[in-house]
C-alpha cells in the first residue's frame, strides 16, 4: 500500500503543472482572439521589488536576533521559545513591509508633484 503513495504524488503533480499549463494557454487565446496583445504589459518593471524584499529579510533577521536575545535573557521553556520565535518574525517582518511600503508612499508622492509642477 505504501508504493501507492510515490505513485499517487507524481500522477497528481503532473496533472496540476499540465492543468496549469493548459488553462494559461486557453486565456491567452481568449485574449488574442479578442485582439489582446498577452504579452503586453507581462514584464512591467517593479521598481521597489528589491527595496520590499530587502526590508522584508531585515525585519525577519531583527525578529530572529530580538526572539533569541528574549529567549536566551527570560530562560523560556521550549514551547515558549517557539511562540516568541514566530510572533517577533512576523512582527519585525510586517515592520519590514510597512516600511517598505511608505518610503514607496513617500517617492510616488514626490513624483506626483514633480508632474503637477
């Protein structure tokens, strides 16, 4: 029964990437056949993508330093430990992207102005 499994995985797997595959392909000839260009717009540049997943890796390393200072300095217990673990990655990494997300605010502002004027 346990060779089923394998088995099981790799037939559902490639089910999904070809089901994937299949439906990506029926949408962009829905759009050609209404005279949609599919790749237009596909490769917009992201100007901030680096800056959001720079501050993002900053905040998840304080929330990794700040949870082993806590735990090391409060002599948790094991399921404690885990708790201030998940709790201070995701706080310092949410930080990570709401500061990501208003220097974003800040320049786009800046630009908005820079037009009107």
């Amino acid at each position: 029964m346990e060779f089923l499994v394998p088995i099981t995985l790799f037939i559902c797997g490639f089910a999904m990437i070809f089901g994937i595959r299949y439906l990506m392909s029926k949408e962009r000839m829905a759009l050609i056949e209404r005279g949609i260009n599919p790749n237009e717009g596909a490769s917009a540049p992201k100007p901030f993508l680096s800056l959001k997943f720079g501050l993002l890796l900053v905040g998840l390393g304080l929330g990794f330093l700040v949870s082993l200072i806590g735990t090391i300095s409060f002599n948790l217990h094991s399921d404690q430990e885990v708790a201030v673990y998940f709790g201070c990655i995701a706080i310092f990494g949410g930080l990570g992207l709401i500061c990501s997300y208003a220097i974003e605010k800040k320049w786009l502002d800046q630009q908005e102005l820079k037009q009107k004027h």
